[in-house]
C-alpha cells in the first residue's frame, strides 16, 4: 500500500487532539472548529509531524484550521493512495 499526504499549519494547541485524541486542552468552541475542519478535509488518515519540526519553536503564522495568527507546526495527514 502506498501512502501520499497533504501538509498543514497547524497551532500548536489543536496538535494533542489530533495526534493523540486528547481534547482536554480545548475549549467546546476550539473542539467544535476542529472538528468542522476535520469533517471537511479530502481523505481521511492519520498524523505526523515531520522530523524537522520535532523539537522546533514553531512559527508564527496563521492556522489552517481556525485562521488566526498564533504559533504553527507543519503537521502532514496522510492517506492511502490506490496502485493502479
């Protein structure tokens, strides 16, 4: 099976609940916003953070999920692709 994967940048508060299914650290409205955009993305998979970001600061630019400026990571999805 091969796999292929779409890149976001993401703030580093929704990264727990995506990796590891842990709202806790979310307010109802966050959880809410996440889980809008999570409805919405093309293919369903799982995620990872790419090497070169483990450990990094961050960056500040603005989240893919709620488009406000905070500190973002580069998190990919990745999806299951069918060989032909």
């Amino acid at each position: 099976m091969k796999f292929d994967f779409y890149e976001y940048n993401l703030s580093g508060h929704f990264l727990s609940a995506l990796i590891n299914n842990d709202y806790s650290g979310l307010d109802d409205n966050e959880a809410d916003t996440l889980n809008s955009w999570l409805a919405g993305l093309p293919a369903h998979g799982h995620w990872d953070i790419p090497r070169d970001e483990l450990g990094s600061e961050g960056a500040f630019s603005v989240c893919d999920i709620c488009q406000v400026h905070a500190i973002c990571y580069v998190v990919r999805h990745y999806f299951a692709i069918r060989e032909a």
